[in-house]
C-alpha cells in the first residue's frame, strides 16, 4: 500500500518571486510539468504554492510512493529541484480530511 509523503519547495535565491530569469521560468515550466504528468499517474494528490513573495513562501506537493527511498527518488527528479532552482525538504504525510476529489474512495 502507497505512503503518503509531502515535500515543501523553497526558491534557493531571493527575490526569485519578484523577478525570475528566463532560464528559471523555463525550469519552473519544466517542474510544472513533471507534477503534472505524476498527477495524471494518480502519484500526486495535490500540489501548489503560497501567494506571498517574501522569505517565507513555499510550495508542497503531497504524493504517494511505496517507500521513502521511492518518495525521494519523486523529490529529487523535480527538474526544479535538480537545477537548484528549489530546494526541498521530504516529510512522511498522512492525509486527515479531503473532499473525495482529491483522495477517492
């Protein structure tokens, strides 16, 4: 039975929000992407981002995996994580309560 695991993303440089490069919004469009296709796979169950634009926003992904080292593995392939546009930090996660669109019966 899948584990569910939640990891939370943070740009690596300031001001990233405010003003990003061509290069890293190629690379967030690759990240969105990525979530995207794991979402179509039933991997992930949710992701999205704060609004804010200080020191303090962060994005979360909450997904499934059969193990850590599979939960990592998701992690560590976020083409935004590999290119350091992002870094990540991986949490075991259970889910209390969500409508039945987003965790079915």
């Amino acid at each position: 039975m899948p584990t569910q695991y939640l990891y939370r993303i943070q740009p690596t440089r300031d001001g990233f929000l405010i003003e990003s490069t061509p290069e890293e919004d190629a690379i967030v469009g690759e990240h969105f992407n990525y979530l995207k296709a794991l979402t179509e796979q039933g991997i992930v169950l949710m992701a999205g981002r704060t609004l804010h634009t200080d020191d303090t926003s962060h994005g979360l992904v909450v997904f499934v995996a059969q193990s850590e080292a599979e939960a990592r593995e998701i992690m560590e392939n976020d083409p935004a994580v590999q290119a350091g546009v992002f870094r990540a930090e991986l949490f075991p996660f259970a889910v209390a309560l969500a409508c039945k669109c987003i965790l079915p019966d």
